[in-house]
C-alpha cells in the first residue's frame, strides 16, 4: 500500500504508523462521564468500506494526518 | 452401512471399490425453525454445535456459513496448539482447550492429526528468560506442563539456531511446554462438521445471514440469503467479521479487524520438530507434514478486511527468520496468505452474552483462535444453553472494560494495532 503524505508525497505503508480511527469524538476532559469515556475509548465501528483515520509519518516528517481509506480494498481517497 | 471411521471402514472400502464413501455431513435444506441458529461455520461455529448436541443434548441447531467449510480462518491459521498462559482467566481456560485437543480425534471419530511435538519459546536475553521462568511458574501452579531449558539444552533441542558468536540475538535459554503441538486446522472443522451433523446438527452451507429477525427487542432469528429461520436463540461465530454481523443487530464492539498473514516456505525433509517461538519478535515457526517451514508473526498494524498482507511484514518475518535460522535464506517461499482478525483492546476475547436477549457473541479472537476452538465451543455452547456464563469464560465478558476487568495478557495496553 501506497500513502500520499500531505507533506511528503507517495511513500510505502511502512514508513507510517496508524493511528486508529479518526471520527471518534473524544469526550471534553473533567466530564467525569465514564460510559462516554469507555465508548470513545474501546468502542469502533469498524466498517467493512470507507473509513477516516489517523497515520503518523513516522520515518518521515513525523506528521499526523487523517486519511480516508476503504477498508474492503485498501483503496485511499482523501487525504487531510 | 454405519459412518463410523475406523481400520476395518478403510478395510471395506478398499474390498468394494465401486461403494462410495458416505457424506461426510449431509448440506441440508434449512428448516423454517431451530431451537439455535449458529452464524459461522468455521472452528467456533462448528464446535459449539458439536458440544450443544453433545453436552447439552440440543440437537435442533443449525449452522450457518456463508462460504464452504473450512474458507474461512479455521482454514488459515498456523495450527498451534499449547496453553502457556500467564493471566487467570486465560491460563485455566487455553488448558482446558488443550486437554479436549488431546482426546478430539477419538471423541470425533475423525483423524485431526494431533501432535504433541512441544513448543519452545526461546529467551534472546538474561531478563526475557526470567520473564519465561515466571510464567512457567504460574503454569505448573495450575497443573500445566512447563520446562525452562538452558541455552546448552536449547542448542540439544534446536541445533538448526544460529548459536555463533556473530548471532544478532544470542539464545539464553527457553521455555517448553511438551504437551503443545499442532493439529492439522482442515481436519479440526470436517471432524466437528462431521460429529455435528451425525448428532443431528444441520450444516448449511453458502447461507449468509443478511439481517437479524427481532421480537420486541428480542433476538428472533436470522433473515439470510437463503430466506428467513426463526430461531429461539442465535449466536455470532464469525470472528473476523464481528462487527459486521454484530452491526445489524445494532451492537458497537470492542473490536478492530486486523490482517494476520502466514508463510510457507518450499518442503524440505523433516528438521523442525517443535513449534518455536522467538522472543527478539513476535515470530514462531512449525514444519508441516508435507515438509513446508510455516512462519508466523505479527498483523500488518492497520485495520483492513483484505485477506492479502502487505510486502512490508512479509520482509520483516523473513528477515526474523534468516536472523534465527541463517540457511533459511536458501529456500523459497511458496506461498504467504491473510487471514482477518478481531483484534480487542485487550487482546483477549469474547464468549459472552450481549446486550440483546437470545443473542450471543463469540468472536475477539485476535492470534488465538484456532488453539481455543475446543474450549470455546464447549463454554459458548453451556452460555447459550444456560444463558449465563461458564466458569471458564466468565472473563471474557463483553462488558469487562467498563468494569476494569481487561485481560491484558502482554500488558501492551488498549490498543488493538498493537496487540
């Protein structure tokens, strides 16, 4: 698999890291709301299709980015 | 003519060429109703069906595959079998699995080619190696096989490693458990198909359940491509694909899909005797019957439902491989495949009741599943029956992280890509 880094270009899968998905809201800290925490936290949809995550470029730039990808095919569509 | 396998089954069929051999299960028509409809023909699937008609006498039961027999993860694993486990909860339930592997070829009347041929886990440092003394510890406290060897007993054991003063990794020492092994995966899901359906079982196969049939917020049955089967209670057996049949009946699981990839290398003779595990990574080793050196070791570390893996992991299992056994670089791969996992946050994985009455969920079963089968089946077939959790599998919960009960074996933490 092929990434495109917003700041890097094309590179191999292997020189990112996934971060897991990015549409989950994190709950504002100090809410105390443990069964929100536990959803955002273990929680996933996991969907067999498209779904927008995180990857870091880590033997890169080092950034983080959402990047949609359909999880069915490994396609990549947008990036951001 | 009874179906029994046996010498003289094999005596007669030789005498009478033109007699075929009967079905081995019978690919029914499905009825309209089931007393349990099981989603899932594969390892899980198909041994809880076994142990529901054989521990608990409920016969009108129907599996449900959406394939064949034996497409699915039962048919992709790495075939290991042992119970070294270090966590309570795991460590009684992976030997109970064990045992029933030890007398499954007899009690299913079908040939799984259970070997006890032992795995070692090797130590590359001082620390790793205390680490294994201490498991092997709590393993013998619970009444289960273990031997810490030395590093002149491993070089004994193994004298294929790479012992030379220039190894990347120096071997310490290890951890034995003789009683592990392997079983050959094909045979696990024919044999218990095969027990299941003498039992009375239905085995319907290329069935895929599209829907959940729901009475007053009640599981009802299952609407499938095959038409709708009202059942009084359904259980998920899909791991791989939890989340996907667990999704339409509006349950949100702890759980990511993740690919596993596994190697084989061109048949050499007879060399690896054990299954060995490499403590420098997550990499172990078997040789097949037919001779093949089979590898294995992490997912690729994203979540995907391709079952192809990335170039990546298949250069770093490689490069593990030469590192540990140099002359392996003198042989070909001839074939590397994906299988799909449910990767928990935990690492561990569920045989539990949900939250929607007469649904029941197995699945989560990250690297393990193959090894659990067995045990899996037996506790999830008391679950349903009895709709309320087994001894054995009261840990795996589908609630255990709200309550603070993960069963984070590796102490890695809540990530499921990192498990």
């Amino acid at each position: 698999m092929r990434i495109p880094c917003p700041h890097c270009g094309e590179r191999d899968y292997s020189e990112f890291r996934y971060g897991s998905d990015a549409t989950k809201p994190r709950p504002p800290h100090g809410t105390g709301d443990l069964k929100s925490w536990h959803d955002y936290y273990f929680l996933f949809d996991n969907p067999k299709g498209p779904h927008t995550e995180y990857w870091q470029h880590v033997l890169g730039c080092r950034r983080w980015f959402k990047l949609t990808r359909n999880t069915a095919t490994n396609e990549i569509g947008e990036v951001s | 003519m009874s179906n029994r396998y046996s010498a003289f089954a094999v005596a007669r069929h030789a005498l009478q060429p033109d007699l075929p051999w009967p079905r081995a299960w019978k690919s029914p028509e499905p009825k309209k109703s089931y007393d349990a409809v099981i989603i899932g023909g594969g390892g899980h699937g198909l041994a809880t069906a076994y142990y529901l008609a054989k521990n608990h006498g409920l016969t009108n039961v129907a599996v449900l595959e959406r394939s064949w027999i034996g497409s699915g993860n039962v048919g992709r694993n790495t075939t290991i079998i042992r119970s070294n486990y270090q966590i309570d909860g795991n460590t009684q339930f992976f030997e109970h699995s064990l045992k029933l592997w030890e007398g499954l070829s007899h009690d299913l009347n079908f040939n799984c080619m259970v070997s006890h041929r032992g795995q070692i886990v090797l130590a590359v440092n001082p620390v790793q190696l205390d680490t294994l003394a201490r498991k092997g510890n709590i393993m013998r406290l619970n009444g289960i096989d273990a031997e810490l060897l030395d590093r002149g007993q491993v070089m004994k054991l193994l004298p294929y490693l790479d012992y030379s003063k220039d190894a990347r990794w120096q071997i310490y020492g290890a951890l034995m458990q003789p009683r592990a092994g392997t079983a050959r995966h094909d045979a696990v899901a024919w044999g218990y198909a095969r027990a299941a359906d003498r039992l009375g079982v239905d085995i319907i196969e290329n069935c895929e359940v599209t829907g959940f049939a729901m009475d007053n917020g009640k599981a009802a049955g299952v609407e499938t491509s095959r038409g709708k089967i009202n059942a009084g209670k359904v259980a998920i057996a899909v791991a791989g694909h939890t989340s996907h049949v667990a999704a339409m009946a509006g349950l949100r699981l702890p759980v990511e899909s993740h690919v596993l990839q596994a190697f084989v290398t061109e048949p050499i003779k007879p060399m690896v005797d054990h299954v060995v595990s490499w403590g420098a990574e997550l990499f172990y080793l078997s040789q097949s019957d037919k001779g093949g050196l089979v590898f294995g070791g992490h997912i690729d570390g994203f979540n995907t439902y391709t079952q192809r893996g990335q170039f990546h992991k298949l250069q770093s299992i490689m490069e593990c491989a030469v590192s540990l056994m140099p002359f392996v670089s003198r042989l070909r791969l001839v074939r590397h495949w994906g299988g799909i996992m449910d990767m928990t946050p935990d690492g561990s994985p569920f045989i539990c009741k949900t939250p929607v009455q007469n649904l029941y969920l197995n699945g989560g079963w990250c690297y393990q599943g193959f090894k659990a089968a067995p045990a899996s089946g037996w506790t999830f077939a008391h679950t349903i029956v009895n709709d309320d959790e087994h001894e054995l599998n009261r840990c795996f919960a589908l609630d255990r992280f709200e309550k603070g009960g993960e069963m984070d074996e590796y102490g890695l933490g809540n990530w499921t890509y990192k498990q």
